[in-house]
C-alpha cells in the first residue's frame, strides 16, 4: 500500500481504511501499510499522535479492518507512547485474521543524519528497540523491520536466519536518498537472503517542502521486482511463491554456503563519525 500521511490522523485513518478494503477485495491475504501512516509531523506532532496499544484509535482500526476482511495486516508503523517513558516508539504491529495482535516490533535504527539539504534527528523524539522479531502468522514468517533499518543488512541476515520467508519494509523515504537507493536495497536484502521482501512506502509532501519518494515494491528471493507502485496513493501485490522461493535457495545455496565460524565482528567501534545538530523530524531513509 502506498499512501500520503500527514498531521491529520482522522483523514489518514480514513484514507488508508479504503485502501486496505481495495486490497482485500482483489484477493489479497497479507496487506503491509507504509511507516507513520496515521499520522506524520515534527515531534509535537507525533507526541500529540502518539497512542497506547490498549487505547489507540489506529490500533483498533487496524484490528477491525484485519478482522473484517480476513486478512494478515502488517500495520506499517505507528506512533507508540509507552508508560513511564519519556521518549516514544516507532512500532510495527502484526494483526491475525481475527484482529489479534500476533507481533510488535519496535525500530531498532533511528534516522539521525543530514541528505539533500535537511538534518534529521529521531532520537530527540523516539528510542530504539531492541530486537528483531520475526511474525509467525498465516503460512508465511516474516521479518519486521521499519524504513532506515534496510540499510543494516545483519538485522536482515538474523531475520532470515531465525526462519523468516519474507520481509517487510513499511517507510518514509526522502525522495533525495529514495532516487537512488531505495530499489538498490530492497533488492539486495532480498537477494542475499533469498527471500521476498514487501515494501509500503509514504509518497509525496507528506511534510512542508519535504518531498517522500514512494515506489512501494514488493520483490522476489532471485531480486526482481514483482510490483511497482505510480507515484500516487494506491495499492500493488504479487503473488508469493514458495516453490520459487525453496528453488533458489536449492541451485544457488548462498545461505546454506555461510561459513559463520570464519566471521567475526571487529572490537573497534567505527571513529570519526560527527554528529550533527538537528531538527526533529519524521522523513526517514
């Protein structure tokens, strides 16, 4: 699914509701939504957004559209206020057919960096999970993950490893880094772990003068892109295949060929990595 959030969770609520209904109709048995999409703003915002599990409006939402229609939802992400924390969480929420949270996973990797132009810090309005969570609902296990995560590439190794057969990427991709990465590692997640990989994307100015790049995609274990969103608010599926996937684990066993004993991680921390001063902000990647 592909969507154009912004500040008003009411409209957004509402937006995505039609999607989700559109997706269902055409068959489809696992929906992923984009991250952020109830709502999308500087941190007042989110704070302002921000709901809790038991008593949130989107999460009711997303367990009655599940519910309804049958369907596994990947809930994108929302954001999460937990008590007693000062700071909030950027959650991915996996709802059964019968509405019922299977998984959360909270991002692990905050996107605090400054491209085309913009300095982007999340960490002054969220923190980090802290694990990888593979969902193991309906007929295929799959690995959370949110956004700026898909450049970490051992978050997805780990999630293939503990058995997941398709991954899932909701974001909000700045159309600067998006041109020229955003396919780029969807694919290569995709190939090195042979694996599928669902990719919901934000599209358009979903804040003042920031442009999202879109593109949601939905890619094979070989790499190859199975759909591919217009740059509009609208839905794209494929059909997952798990002979395909089983045959090119079989003729070309990357996975099966590791050798984890040879690896290993270096003591020294990465050194001259400045940090830059920032502005809150929810573009990410």
């Amino acid at each position: 699914m592909q969507l154009t959030s912004r500040a008003d969770k009411t409209a957004n609520i509402e937006r995505a509701e039609a999607l989700v209904a559109r997706a269902a109709a055409a068959g489809a048995e696992l929906v992923v939504l984009p991250e952020k999409w109830n709502t999308i703003g500087d941190a007042e915002t989110l704070h302002a957004a921000a709901e809790t599990l038991e008593e949130g409006e989107s999460v009711a939402a997303m367990s009655r559209w599940a519910r309804e229609h049958g369907i596994v939802l990947v809930g994108g992400s929302i954001t999460e206020r937990r008590e007693g924390r000062e700071k909030l969480s950027n959650t991915s929420l996996v709802f059964d057919a019968d509405g019922e949270i299977a998984a959360l996973y909270r991002k692990i990797h905050l996107f605090d960096v400054e491209v085309g132009g913009h300095v982007y810090r999340e960490s002054e309005a969220e923190e980090p999970g802290e694990e990888p969570v593979v969902a193991r609902v309906g007929e295929w296990p799959i690995g959370l993950s949110i956004c700026y995560d898909v450049r970490f590439p051992e978050l997805y190794r780990i999630l293939a490893l503990e058995g997941a057969l398709l991954l899932t990427v909701p974001a909000h991709f700045t159309l600067h880094t998006g041109k020229d990465h955003w396919e780029v590692l969807l694919r290569a997640r995709a190939v090195e772990n042979q694996l599928y990989v669902a990719a919901a994307a934000q599209i358009g100015e979903t804040l003042p003068g920031k442009q999202s790049y879109g593109r949601s995609m939905i890619v094979d274990p070989w790499g190859l892109v199975l759909a591919l969103a217009p740059d509009e608010e609208t839905v794209v599926s494929a059909d997952l295949d798990r002979a395909r996937l089983e045959d090119v684990r079989a003729k070309l066993p990357s996975l099966a060929s590791r050798q984890p004993d040879a690896y290993r991680w270096p003591l020294a921390s990465l050194a001259g990595v400045a940090s830059v001063p920032a502005e809150p902000a929810s573009a990410d990647a």
